[in-house]
C-alpha cells in the first residue's frame, strides 16, 4: 500500500492493509493491544475508527429484517456468504460509537464458517475490551442482541 493511500485512513489503522477488493480489518489481538495502551479518549477514538473501516453497506439492505432489536441506536447486520461457505456480515449504524462496536464484535467472528461462529464465545472474546466500563450502559446494552443475531444466523446456515 502506498503512503498516499495511507494518509487517508485514521491514524491507528494505518498499519493495516487494504486489497482492490474490500478492506482487511485489524485482528482483534491487534485492536486489543493498541486499546490496551490507550487512555478512555482515545479508546472512543479507536472504536470510532473501527466503524469507518467497516466495508459500506447499501441502504436497501436496512431495513426492518436486518435491524438488531434492542439498540438506542439503529444497527443493521446482514450475513452473505463466500464461494467456499464463510458467512461475511456487512453491519451499519446511524451512531458513530455503535458502528464501531458492531465492527468490533464482528472482528470476533467475520469471514469464518458457521461452525466456527457458532463455536465461538463472542462476549468472551469481548470481555478484555471491558466496554461496560468504557462506555455507558446506553450504548452497551444492545451487545447482547448484537451477539445473539450473529450466532443465530450462523446457526441457520450451519444446517
């Protein structure tokens, strides 16, 4: 990737690269690391930086069906899958600080197969974020249902 290309993203994602054909997030081991190191302002910051990375989502695909129940902000979350199965979510928000949660929780689960999703302990590999202690109960309480739509969709395409 060349340094012009780089000056355009924010500055903690500036390490990670991006190909012609949709963006690589951060690992969460990254995105844990760099957050680790972060005071509370600049963790809103990271989170914030994370929901701009999130690949753009078509407004025909908000609408009531892919609308996570249980948010103070409007979050959409909607699965596809890749040639060899992999379930690839694409997720909005109408909030900045919401957009990058859902980024977050995504980055626990995206571009795996539904087994695996369904295997995995999201709020577990949450937990070392501590969000509840970084951000209000407001914009924490939709995490569960957040959770729950993805393991329940990986639990349709699984069968």
């Amino acid at each position: 990737m060349s340094n012009d290309m780089l000056s355009g993203l924010p500055p903690v994602l500036k390490r990670y690269e991006r190909t012609a054909t949709h963006s690589h997030m951060a690992t969460l081991t990254d995105i844990r690391e760099e957050y680790d190191f972060l005071e509370p302002d600049d963790r809103y910051r990271l989170l914030i930086d994370l929901g701009k990375e999130l690949e753009p989502m078509p407004d025909a695909l908000k609408t009531d069906a892919t609308l996570v129940r249980g948010c103070s902000a409007s979050v959409w979350v909607y699965p596809t899958t890749t040639d060899d199965g992999r379930l690839h979510f694409l997720a909005d928000s109408n909030a900045a600080i919401t957009k990058g949660i859902i980024a977050l929780v995504l980055l626990t689960v995206q571009d795996q197969a539904p087994s695996a999703i369904v295997a995995t302990d999201i709020k577990a590999e949450l937990a070392p974020f501590d969000l509840s202690k970084q951000l209000s109960s407001n914009r924490t309480q939709g995490i569960p249902n957040m959770i729950a739509l993805i393991r329940e969709t990986a639990e349709r395409y699984e069968k």
